[in-house]
C-alpha cells in the first residue's frame, strides 16, 4: 500500500523561525498536498503541486511556501512561525487513477 | 464551489447498535467519493473509495452508498463497537481538483 511519511510527529518551535515540514510518498505519485486541520475548522488546504517544481496556492497559502524538487518529497516553509500557525499539518499524496488519497499520520506543531 | 456537509457532527450510541452517518455535497458532477477515518491525533485514514460507477462499496461491517444524482453519501456502520470510535470524514473527488473535506462526524460507541 502507498506510504506517506511525514518527518516529525510532534514538533515545538518558537515565534519567528522558519519552519520545515518534510513529506514523502513512496508510489510515484504526481500529486501532492498540504492542509492544515483545527478544531471547528476542519480540513483547509494551503498548497499543492501537480508535479515537480509546480505549485499552486489553496485556500490558506499566506505565511507559507512550498518546495518540490523531487516527485517523491513535498515540503511546506513557514517562513517565520507566529502562534497562529500552531496547528495540525497533515500532507497526503494522490492516486490519479482510482482518485484515492493517502495521508501520512501529521504534524502537531506548536509555536510558542 | 464544491461544499460538504457532514451530519450529524457528532453521535454517541451504545455498543451494538447499526447507524448510519450521512454526506452531502454541492456540486454533484463528481468521479467519486472517499470516507475517511481519524483517530484523534493521528492523520486520516482511507476507509472506502466509491466510484460513481459502483454506487456502493462494503469493507466488513462498514457500508458506503454514493447518489450522485442528489449529492449525498451514507456510510453504514454495522454492530458499532468501542473500538469504532473516531471521527469520520467525507470527500467528493473530481479528477485532478483538490478534495474538499466536510468537517466530519466524531462518534463514539459506548460499551
């Protein structure tokens, strides 16, 4: 089964560092996404890419960026962490043929 | 643009019983549709993928039906137990577009 590996599980940073979230997928998919997911809110999505070295902005995009040098690995920047970007970061990886997404397990982040 | 609704948001019931958590969605020109399960702390899990051409699927106890035609989609839980607590979520999938989440149903089955 395809596999999402998100690099940290819990993560504690202070306000006004940058920030990297790493994520992997190991089935050669195209696409790829980040969301972000707080209680009330939901799911929102910040970024995705369709391929390497494309991105595209979603629905929160703003204190963030992206990076896909590679089909494999996704990563999102929070350029400086402010304390409202504590939050659930989830990364999921895309099956074009039977439309099927795959999540890794999150990233608690919490910025003090 | 696409919404998803998910009701109820919440449902508590005893051990045993069958109950059925309902989708629906705004925009019904959809391939398919994918329910989740979330544990809480943890990233979602896949549970079912039905596409527009099955209209339903089953995994065990668990049953999801797809009408397109009116925007919804049950999933059927069968003799709920504990460890069937979680939160569940619903996503309609439209070739290459971004999938949209409902907020999601948290249930717990109380032994």
């Amino acid at each position: 089964d395809v596999k999402v590996t998100q690099s940290s599980r819990y993560l504690v940073k202070r306000t006004g560092e940058k920030v990297f979230l790493e994520c992997v997928q190991d089935m050669d998919h195209e696409n790829m996404f980040w969301y972000r997911q707080d209680p009330g809110l939901g799911l929102r999505l910040i970024y995705f890419s369709y391929d390497v070295k494309m991105k595209e902005k979603g629905d929160i995009p703003e204190g963030y960026s992206v990076s896909r040098e590679k089909k494999e690995r996704f990563s999102l920047i929070l350029e400086s962490a402010s304390t409202n970007q504590t939050s659930m970061y989830l990364c999921a990886s895309f099956e074009r043929t039977n439309e099927k997404l795959f999540f890794g397990s999150g990233t608690q982040l919490s910025v003090l | 643009k696409q919404e998803v609704t998910q009701i109820p948001a919440a449902l508590s019931v005893p051990e045993g019983e069958n109950l059925v958590l309902n989708c629906s969605f705004t925009d019904s020109a959809i391939y398919n549709l994918q329910w989740f399960r979330q544990d809480p702390g943890k990233g979602l899990t896949s549970l079912l993928l039905i596409q527009s051409s099955q209209r339903e699927q089953t995994s065990g106890r668990l049953n999801a039906s797809l009408d397109k035609s009116s925007g919804r989609s049950t999933l059927y839980i069968a003799a709920s137990q504990p460890g069937d607590s979680a939160t569940y979520l619903c996503a309609p999938t439209r070739g290459n577009t971004p999938l949209v989440f409902g907020k999601g149903t948290r249930l717990s089955v109380i032994a």
